[in-house]
C-alpha cells in the first residue's frame, strides 16, 4: 500500500465515570498504536467509549491533532458520528445476511466522508480477498475479526479502536490475526488504540503504553522504557528491546542484531540484513556470572552492571541490569545472590539463554528461539 496519512496525535485527559466506576486519566500517544493495558475492570474500555463518544465525560479534553472531540472548559462534546472513528468490538459484529464485500461497501456508504483507502487496498492489507463472497457464517474467528477491521477502516476512520479483538480468539487464530495487525500498524499511517490484557499482543503491536489501574493511569510512555513493568512478579518479568539485523549467515542459520551498541547472535534462518526486530527477554532467561564464561554453548554474554537488586518473601531475586543504552532483568535465587555476593554497582556477566523475537510486520511470524549453539 502506498497511500499514507500523518499520524495524529490523541491528547486524552478527563475525569468522569459509569454508574459507580470513576476514571481520572491522561495520557498523549504520539504515534503508531497505543495499547491501553490493565486487569479487567481496570477502565481500559471505559476510556475507550469515551474517545468514541458513547460515554461523555464530566470533565477535561479529547483532542485527535487538532479536532477537538470533547472540551468541557469550551462546551465541546461532538457526537459519535461527527468524530470519525473506527470502532472494533471483541465480536466482529458483521451483518449476518450480507456478504464480506457488502459488509466492507457498506462502511464506505456509512462513514459519510470520502473514504482515503479503496476496498481493493483493504482486502489486500488484511489478506481477505478471497472471502469477499462468504457470509460471515462461513468465517473463522481470526477472518471475521479481519473483516470487521476492513470495514472500520473503509468508513474512513480518523482514528482506530481496537477493543480486545482477540480476546474471543484461540491461541492458534490470533497466531493467523496478529501478523494482519502488525501490518495494519506499519501501513495504514493510522493512530490506533488497542485494548489488551495480554502481554504477547503488547509487546509485538504497541508503541506507547499507558498502564492503567483501577481507572487512573499508573504509567504512560515508549512501550519499550515502561514494558518490564507491566508483567508484574515472578519469572514472566521481561525486557522488551529494539534492534536491526545487520548480518545473517544461512550456513548456520545465525543473525547478528544491533541493540543499545551490543551485537546479539540469534538462531534463525529467517532473519535478514535490514529487518527490524522486536526482542523479548525474560528474567527468568538471563543467568548471571562474576567471570566471563569460557568453552560454553551460550552465544550472547555481555559484561553489565547491577543497577537494582529487588527481593521479597520468596526464594528469588530479581536484578536490573545496564548494558549499554538498554537495562535487562535477570532472575536468579536469593542463595545465588548471597553466594555471589552481588551487590549494586558491580560489573558482571549476563548469560542470555533464550529470547522471544518479532520480526518485521511483512513476514512476522512469533516463535522462541533458542540462543544457546546447537
């Protein structure tokens, strides 16, 4: 696709409520998709109604660039129509008795603007081309979903909402859906806001985070300096990093990845010069050693410095370390770290054993791949 728009940037602060619910949040998403995160009951969809305009807040500001969508201070509160926006739900929501291609026309026909993008654009971004003449019924989950994706965009949205639209899916159609998503993000030039209580989905889609905790945003900012605070406790602790290929060797099926001025090795044949990759390492992955390890199969070891030592009741710690431009977690046992005799400001060696990876949206595919040598 080569057609783009400028993203807008959505300024988001109010305070109001639902029945007994309150929320009192602000958060501003400069770019891509921003992913709104939290336990259920969190407010993540309230705040999302309120964007779109079916629940008005009592006070504060929504802005998308320089619409102004709500303004108590100005009297501004525009209706749900008059804001442009693509709203998809947990169900797609499509009409039974019209086909995949009337469903996607008819959005053109509701949406009142001119529509930026044509049906032939949309079927081949989200790969549904082949299912213009199915009725819904004949649809998987993941397909409907794309569909109901496809006809938000085609109503010519100024913004996305995308409400936990994979939630309703099992592991392996949100595996088919993901990569639509991703490409959705890369392509579309759309500002996007995505509910999720998932953090695989966070960590392959988002570029800003805003975390929320019972209606008040608890943090927002890159989803790659405020990841690791979204896992909560224990070994599904993780780092979430950015890098670029910069060599691949097909003779062993190894690539080297740039990230915070470190080379990384990875095992995988279908990684090549130029991707972008999005890495995932989790604490429980990182071991730690006083002396750079000699004669051993793990491939990426690097000297860092102990920035935070956290332990609680229980019979493990859990470290920050710097390493460069970039922190990594390592969780290790409260024994380890008395033996060791670790403490804060101390050069040691990461042991990196394992590591999730996303590649770039055009071939992405989620897979965890070893780092250790065959």
């Amino acid at each position: 696709m080569t057609h783009q728009i400028s993203f807008n940037t959505l300024d988001f602060n109010v305070k109001g409520g639902n029945g007994g619910f309150r929320v009192e949040a602000a958060f501003r998403a400069e770019t891509g998709v921003t992913a709104l995160f939290g336990a259920s009951g969190a407010g993540k969809t309230t705040l999302l109604r309120m964007i779109a305009g079916t629940l008005r807040p009592e006070e504060g500001r929504i802005a998308v660039g320089n619409l102004v969508l709500f303004d108590s201070a100005r009297n501004i509160n525009l209706r749900p129509e008059e804001r442009h926006i693509g709203y998809v739900y947990q169900d797609a929501r499509l009409f039974p008795h019209l086909s995949v291609l009337r469903n996607l026309t008819y959005a053109q026909w509701a949406g009142k603007r001119e529509p930026e993008r044509k049906v032939e654009e949309i079927t081949e971004l989200l790969g549904i081309g082949a299912l213009l003449q199915r009725k819904p019924h004949q649809l998987s989950g993941g397909e409907k979903q794309r569909v109901a994706i496809g006809r938000a965009l085609l109503s010519a949205p100024r913004l996305l909402l995308l409400d936990e639209p994979l939630s309703s899916l099992d592991h392996a159609r949100r595996q088919e859906i993901l990569p639509y998503l991703e490409r959705l993000r890369d392509e579309s030039g759309l500002p996007i806001v995505f509910v999720s209580h998932e953090v695989d989905e966070v960590a392959r889609l988002a570029d800003t985070l805003v975390l929320l905790e019972q209606g008040r945003v608890r943090e927002s900012g890159s989803v790659f300096d405020i990841f690791s605070q979204i896992d909560g406790t224990g070994d599904t602790t993780s780092v979430l990093l950015q890098g670029e290929v910069t060599r691949s060797d097909d003779a062993y099926a190894m690539a080297d990845i740039a990230i915070g001025g470190h080379n990384f090795q990875l095992t995988d044949h279908a990684l090549q010069s130029g991707m972008k990759v999005r890495l995932r390492i989790r604490s429980r992955d990182v071991s730690l050693s006083r002396f750079a390890p000699v004669d051993i199969s793990i491939r990426n070891i690097f000297p860092v410095t102990i920035v935070a030592i956290s332990t609680d009741d229980g019979p493990f710690a859990e470290l920050r370390l710097q390493l460069g431009d970039v922190q990594l977690l390592s969780r290790i046992s409260r024994k380890s770290v008395q033996d060791l005799n670790l403490k804060t400001g101390e050069q040691v060696f990461a042991l990196i054993k394992a590591v999730s990876i996303d590649r770039s949206a055009a071939r992405l595919q989620q897979s965890e791949i070893s780092l250790q040598s065959a």
